[in-house]
C-alpha cells in the first residue's frame, strides 16, 4: 500500500493573521439568531425550561425539599382542622 501523507496542513484559519476573536457584527448575528431560535421553540419549551430549573435547585436539596413539604402538609391540614 502506497499512503501519501501531507507534510503541509490542508486547512487554513479564518483569522488570517489576526487575533482569533468575533467582531461585534458577528455577535450581533449570533444574538439575531438565537433570538430568532429560542422564539419559535414555544410554549412547551419555556415550559420544560422551567421545570428544569426546579430539578436544577431542588434536586441537590432533597431531604430539605421533602421536609419543607412534610411541614407546609402538616400546616394546611392543621388550618383546615
């Protein structure tokens, strides 16, 4: 088997000898974009996002979650009574 290998890349950057960093038009598009995105995604989106961000807290915080929620239990049936 006769395998050439480059010795050169075959790519080349797109800073061209600049810094490697974004433009504010650039991220003036990026920001068009995601706002055009996270628009289209719904109801249902903002909705799963939310329900995330309550894992998100109380997940790590389970045995306070439970026992704030045995307490509020144990005020609403005490009210009631």
């Amino acid at each position: 088997m006769n395998l050439k290998h480059a010795t050169t890349p075959r790519w080349s950057t797109s800073s061209f000898g600049s810094p490697a960093d974004t433009s504010p038009g650039e991220l003036a598009a990026l920001g068009e974009h995601l706002d055009r995105c996270n628009g289209q995604r719904g109801a249902l989106y903002s909705l799963r996002r939310a329900g995330e961000a309550v894992n998100e807290f109380a997940a790590p915080r389970m045995m306070t979650t439970l026992a704030l929620l045995a307490l509020l239990l144990v005020a609403i049936a005490w009210l009631l009574t």
